[in-house]
C-alpha cells in the first residue's frame, strides 16, 4: 500500500511539474488527416507531449507495398521520439511516407532554392522536406522508406539523432538526408547539428544522396548503400560535405553519382573504408586537414580529383587507399563529376576543374548563374597571378627506379623534411594505379631538400607505385609506376 501511495505521489508530482510520462502512438490508418491513428495524429500527439521517448509505431497495413501519401507538409517534429515502421523487422519491408501528392512538377524542377530562381540539387534550399527535426535532440528514424520529397528527412540545428535501417528514395531535390547547421539565412551555426548517426540505410536516386553542411559537425554516417539509377535526373553525389568539419564517414558505398563523396571546404573529416566505383569522380576534394584512409577506389573515371582553392595552405591526406581500374568514359556532371575534354584522368589527380572554377563543364545547379569574375582558376605557370595554387602545395610524387631487385625512392621536397612513402601494388604489369597497399617507410631529407632511400619490394606484382605525405599531410599524387620483373 505504501509503494502505490508513494507511486500515485511521484505521477501527481511529474504532473505538477508539467513533466508527463513517455506515450506509445500507433498508426494504423494510412489517411492523411488528424484523427486518431495516422501518422500526422501521432506526430501532433508526441509533440504535445514533451515526455523523453515516445514512440510512433506504424504498422503495416493492408497488402504490401505499404504507403503512406501525404497531402501537405507533416508538421515537424517537437519532441524526442522514436518512430519506427514495424515490418521492416519482420519482413525487411519499409513503410513508405510518400510526398508525391503535394510536390507537383517536372523532376528536380519541382523543388525550389531558397532563391526561388533556383532549383534542384546544389542549391541553398530546406524547401518542401518529408520529415523535419528542427531544434530538436533524440529522435529515432527506422523501418521507413522517406520517398519522393525534395528533401526526404531535414535535420536542422539539431543532434544526437539516429536514423537507421530505412531506404531514403526518389527525393530529387536538395537530398535524401540533409544534415544542416542553416540558421535559416544560409549562415553555418556550429555547435548545433552534432553526434547525429546515420546507420545502415539505403539510399535510392535522390539528387544528393546525403548533405552534411554548414556547421554540421562530430556526425557519423557508416555502413549506407548511397546508388543511383538511370531514373535520376539530377545524379550529383552520394554524399556531399560543406562547410561540415569533424564528421565520420566509413564503411559506405557510392556508385553511380558524378561525384561519389565531394567535400567543399569541410575540415578534419575522416573518410576510411569506403567504396566507390562507376563515379565520374570518386573522391572530389576541397578543404583542410581531411583524411582519406584504406577507402576502395575503382572503375570511376579519375578516382581522387583534389581541386584548387583559395586557401593555399590546404592539406589532404591520402593513406592506404586501393585505386584501381579507373580512366572509364563517365561523364556525368551534375554539380560535379569529369566532363572536361582533354582533361588528365588517372587514380589521383591534382587540379581538376568544379562548380567554382571558370574551366568546369557541367551543370551548375538549376537556374545558378555565376559572374565569370567570380570564378576561380587554377595556376598553371610560375608567378601567375589572379589563379589558385596547385593543390597540396604542388607536393611532388616521388621518383621511383629498380635496382637488382629493391626499389630505389628519390624525393625532392622542401629541406630537412619528414616525409612518409606509401607503395602501392598492381596486377597488371601496364598499371599505372595503386591497386593495392603494400607498405611505407620514412624519409628525412637534407638540406637541399633531396632523399633517397631503397625498400624491398614483393616479386608477386605486375608494377609499383609510390606517393609522400609530408609532415603537415599534404599527399601526392602517385608516382610513375615501375615493372619489377
């Protein structure tokens, strides 16, 4: 009797104090309208209720394929709730929530910029998203497939977030997932969209698969399918990193995007363990002190492009990455990708052309036009002017030569440097590539600025390569290659 009086005593003072007790909402009515059982009912009900985890379980209902069409916006969601859509731990069906009702238009065409001239992807937009969890911390996404809005779930200004287990699709405008720090002028807010994950999703022919920009930081996005099909028309990329710094992106897969991961400007993101492959550019990378580690890289038309900017000083560190069987005719340009004629392909190459350089050839975005003023370039003489460096300090790849079986490594750098050498295995003895990873040794240069030294290499490859990473990690691209036979 004690301990009911003291358990009637504890919710009359969590009512008093305006805190309620966590809430269960089940949907299971597929209308859109606010009556009980639908999923904008259950949305409305967890706001109003400000508890910590409630849950929305929407269960399947009649045949499959399951889905939900809404009529307009859902209202974004207040509260710290888990909404999960029951089959899919079941059957491994999603439950669709599906915009196509009220996004009206032509394709990407149908999804507004904030500059309303402007459309698509690769412009400023939070324009017409599916679910939205803005200025709100703790929400659970899982068993959904978030289809055919402009933006498919919008993360604004907020953290500790997990969205796993859905399939993110046919989301044609901004992305299917988009990760923002926007204080609602375009301005990156930076301590406010961190620690979110993004966890074993599948993301299908959206515009951008995900965005992590402006200011989202401390992120972690691992172990997704990131694929486009021929039915996208915008196929820019898989993921895209802006103004993003900090962030964790492993174990994932990107195929069939101009770009599979583009950075802008981002800092000291660590990107390891990826794959990417029939991509214009796999790697498409601007930004300071990001690290590129063990990612496989094959079958793209240039595998890692590393761009000029105006910061002259930006470092990228390639390591252990297995490059292999690029130089394919993919030319696919949607606010990125390789469509230059005449442009130089390989596994790593310095200065390829983007969205900010006059040399680029592409789609810039849907109604974007830039004054050629503003465009960069990037220098090709000693003592231009009006250009950007080439990337990475203009680092030189190291010279390799075979001598009665050891590899002799000759590096000219700056003096007295510390200077890392990564060698790089292919089968084919033609390759020019870095297929993959077999090893590294230090090197010290002397005064002038030159080292040498010798590394016994395996007799079981067709050719080797090298590149250097200096002590700030600003890499190379790769050396010549050498036959060891």
């Amino acid at each position: 009797m004690k301990n009911i009086l003291r358990l009637t005593a504890l919710t009359l003072g969590l009512v008093a104090s305006g805190l309620a007790a966590a809430e269960t909402y089940v949907v299971d009515r597929y209308q859109d309208d606010s009556n009980k059982g639908s999923l904008r009912w259950a949305i409305e009900q967890s706001n109003a209720n400000k508890a910590q985890e409630n849950e929305i379980l929407i269960q399947a209902v009649g045949k499959a394929p399951y889905f939900i069409k809404v009529d307009q916006p859902l209202p974004p969601i207040q509260s710290s709730v888990k909404i999960i859509g029951t089959q899919w731990e079941k059957t491994g069906e999603y439950i669709a929530i599906d915009g196509s009702n009220y996004i009206k238009g032509e394709g990407a065409k149908a999804c507004p910029g904030a500059n309303p001239e402007q459309y698509g992807t690769n412009v400023r937009t939070t324009t017409l998203p599916g679910l939205v969890l803005q200025d709100v911390n703790g929400v659970t996404l899982k068993g959904l497939d978030i289809h055919r809005f402009c933006i498919g779930v919008l993360v604004n200004r907020s953290s500790n977030n997990l969205i796993q287990n859905n399939r993110i699709s046919n989301n044609y405008g901004g992305s299917g997932v988009m990760l923002t720090g926007d204080d609602g002028k375009g301005n990156p807010t930076s301590t406010t969209t961190n620690n979110n994950k993004v966890l074993n999703n599948i993301f299908v022919d959206n515009g951008d698969g995900l965005e992590l920009t402006r200011g989202a930081a401390f992120n972690l996005v691992a172990n997704n399918l990131f694929t486009s099909t021929k039915a996208n028309p915008e196929p820019s990329q898989g993921i895209e990193i802006l103004w993003g710094n900090d962030n964790a992106v492993v174990g994932n897969k990107f195929e069939n995007y101009s770009d599979g991961l583009q950075i802008n400007w981002g800092k000291r993101n660590y990107i390891a363990y990826n794959e990417l492959t029939n991509n214009s550019l796999g790697f498409n990378l601007t930004g300071d002190g990001n690290i590129f580690d063990s990612n496989k890289v094959h079958g793209n038309r240039i595998g890692i492009a590393i761009r000029s900017e105006k910061d002259a000083n930006a470092r990228t560190t390639l390591t252990k990455n297995q490059v292999w069987n690029n130089v394919k005719d993919i030319k696919r340009c949607e606010a990125g990708g390789s469509c230059v004629p005449n442009q130089r392909l390989g596994a790593i190459v310095f200065g390829v052309p983007a969205l900010e350089h006059a040399e680029f050839v592409g789609s810039r975005g849907g109604g974007v036009i830039i004054d050629p003023k503003n465009l960069q370039k990037t220098c090709t003489q000693a003592n231009e002017k009006d250009c950007n460096a080439v990337p990475n300090q203009a680092i030189k790849a190291p010279q390799l030569s075979v001598n009665k079986g050891q590899i002799v490594v000759s590096v000219q750098g700056n003096p007295q440097q510390r200077y890392q050498v990564e060698f790089f295995g292919n089968s084919d003895a033609k390759s020019q590539e870095a297929e993959f990873y077999l090893g590294s040794v230090v090197i010290l240069t002397d005064a002038n600025g030159v080292a040498k030294t010798t590394w016994k290499a395996p007799i079981n490859v067709g050719s080797l390569t090298a590149n250097i990473t200096d002590r700030h990690g600003a890499s190379s691209e790769l050396s010549s290659a050498v036959q060891i036979k």
